[in-house]
C-alpha cells in the first residue's frame, strides 16, 4: 500500500506579515532613524496610556521620510546611479541597497572587496565618491550643493581621502616618506597652498574620470536613475535584477 502526504505550508504569523509590512515602509531610513521611530511611539503609547500598535509605528516611519519633490528625487535618482554605475566598473564589491527615501539624502550601500589599499586602488575610490556630481553634471547640464555642505558628504570625504594620500598613507607629491597626520583639514590646506594645489589636482583628475565613465555608460545611467526614481528604494532580489539589466547597457570601454 501506498501513502502519500500533502505538505501543508505553516500558516503565516500575523505578528510576522506586520512586521514585513513596517519593513518595507522603512526601506530608505537608517537603524538610527528606527530606533528614534520606535522610541517616539512607545512615549506616545505610555503618555495615553494604552499599548504600542502598528498604527502608532506606521504614522511614525512615514513621517520621518522627507517628502520631496519630482525635479529633486530625479536628481537624486541620478546622482546614486552615478555612483553605483562607478562600483559597478572600477570592481567594488556587490551593492546591496540603493534610496532616495532617507531623511538626509540618498545614499548606495556596498562593500569594496579590496584588501590592498594601493594608490590605483584609492584613486578608483575618488572616482567613485565623485561621480554622483559628475552624473548630475553629464545628465542634467547642472550641478546642486548634495555632494557637498557636510562632514560626511561627497566632497568632504573625497577631499579627507586625497589629503590622507598626499600626507598619511604615502603617496604624497612631496616627503611621501614623512607621515603628517592633519588635525583639521580645513586649516592644513589653508596653512600649505602648495599642498592644497596637489590634492586639488587628485580630486580633478578623479572626477574627469568619473564624468569619462558618465558619458560612456548614459544609457546604462539612464536605466538605473529610472528604476531608483520609480522604486525610491532598490534592495535585495529587486536590485539584483536591476543591476542585471544595467549590465545589459554598459558600453565596452575602449582599451
């Protein structure tokens, strides 16, 4: 005799539907905004004394996302895809999220799958902090202030970098041997003309080349800024086939 089982998939956890659902609500904020998101709402639940609900987290996690408009989530759109366009040829590691949904800008998330910090190698890493400028600069004929104006901004940390390389990690144009930790970028460069001639000139030389990779790759940079701008937040299966396709559109470089 013969028996045969149907499997019967386990009945999905409400608790677990809803938790996904907030997920996906909070694609675009960081672990930060969350945490301040679930703080808020527990405050709000004891001050009318009732327990926490999903409504209580839902109002909250929308509401932390900036509302922004068409003209500058499609700038957005194209600054991220600049850089993700940037990772993709100068062989960083695999990109794992992209948004224009954060509080405080758009930003792609990846790792760089490099152990050897050589110059070649550092130089790529400029050239990628600078080509979300570079994309809005080919794309649009303009350029806005979002790569720079703070601390952890395109500008900023590109300028760190190429000042590291100059006095720091021995690359320098002059006394590369002689390691000169700065306290304070802003006066070092202010203090050294000279030296502040010569990370300039890293900088410009980087972000020529990351407007050369903009100009080779516009149609691959033109799908990927439409696919952000209609998702606003690209992680996970998602982004793996979109990615997929962009490679589709790269245009093989010449040498």
């Amino acid at each position: 005799m013969i028996t045969t089982q149907t499997a019967v998939a386990p009945a999905r956890n409400p608790g677990d539907l809803a938790l996904k659902a907030l997920a996906g609500k909070a694609q675009g904020l960081t672990g930060a905004d969350i945490e301040r998101v679930v703080k808020e709402a527990r405050q709000q639940a004891r001050r009318e004394q009732r327990p926490l609900t999903y409504l209580d987290l839902e109002g909250l996690i929308v509401g932390a996302k900036t509302s922004r408009s068409m003209v500058v989530r499609l700038r957005m759109a194209i600054h991220e895809a600049g850089h993700a366009i940037a990772r993709l040829l100068l062989a960083f590691g695999p990109i794992s999220e992209m948004t224009i949904e954060a509080p405080k800008g758009g930003y792609v998330i990846g790792r760089t799958g490099q152990d050897e910090l050589t110059e070649a190698w550092l130089t790529s890493v400029l050239i990628e902090t600078l080509a979300g400028r570079a994309a809005e600069e080919v794309m649009l004929r303009s350029i806005s202030a979002n790569s720079g104006g703070i601390e952890y901004s395109d500008l900023s940390l590109a300028t760190r970098l190429a000042l590291d390389m100059e006095l720091v990690l021995g690359f320098g144009g002059k006394w590369p041997l002689l390691y000169r930790k700065p306290n304070e970028v802003a006066a070092t460069l202010a203090a050294d003309p000279e030296l502040a001639g010569r990370v300039n000139d890293r900088l410009e030389r980087a972000y020529d080349a990351a407007r050369v990779i903009v100009r080779e790759q516009i149609r691959a940079l033109d799908f990927l800024a439409e696919k952000l701008f209609d998702a606003g937040t690209l992680e996970g299966p998602e982004l793996d086939a979109v990615l997929a396709e962009v490679r589709k559109h790269f245009r093989e470089r010449p040498g």
